[in-house]
C-alpha cells in the first residue's frame, strides 16, 4: 500500500497494489495498481493516469515486484472508492481519469 497524505500540488508515480491519498488537493497520480485507489478525507482536484502502459518491460518490472499484470486495470482507475468519514468526504475528488 503506497499512501500520500496532505500533499499539493506533487506528481506521484507508482506501482502498488493499492494506492491511498488522503486529503491531497491538485495531484496529479500515475499508477499501476491491482484494486481501486483509496480517496478520503479532504480530497479534491485529483488527476489519476495510467502508469507505463505502454512500457515494454511493463509486465517484467510488474513480475519482479511480485505484482499480477491487472487487464482490466482501466476499470480500477475509473471506480476509485471514496470514502466519507465525518466531514462527508468529496464524491467528485477524482477530477479526471486519463486515457491509456
């Protein structure tokens, strides 16, 4: 689990499992992950891309990590969960998904 709390304005790049942000406000997120990203507490402004798609060696660097080359990886960009605690979270928090 890779988790970015309390962050603006970064570019983060990853290859996880699972990616949690937490209150980040105008990130913008490259990843390859096996499950939805975990978006909570005040979250908003969000830019979430696909990770590598296109990279050659994307399935070896995926292997050697221990992770399982997810084809339906679109779907777990498109369906992040938004969790809402007692400040009502932001359902809108993911302001745009790219295109692989």
């Amino acid at each position: 689990v890779v988790t970015v709390t309390h962050s603006v304005r970064i570019n983060v790049h990853t290859v996880a499992k699972t990616l949690r942000c937490e209150s980040c406000t105008e990130c913008v997120v490259y990843v390859s992950l096996t499950t939805p990203v975990i978006v909570s507490g005040d979250s908003r402004g969000l830019l979430v891309a696909p990770y590598n798609v296109r990279y050659s060696k994307h399935k070896d660097l995926l292997d050697s990590a221990g992770l399982t080359l997810n084809k339906h990886a679109v779907e777990v960009l498109v369906n992040p969960i938004v969790a809402r605690g007692s400040s009502g979270g932001d359902p809108g928090a993911i302001s745009h998904l790219m295109n692989p």
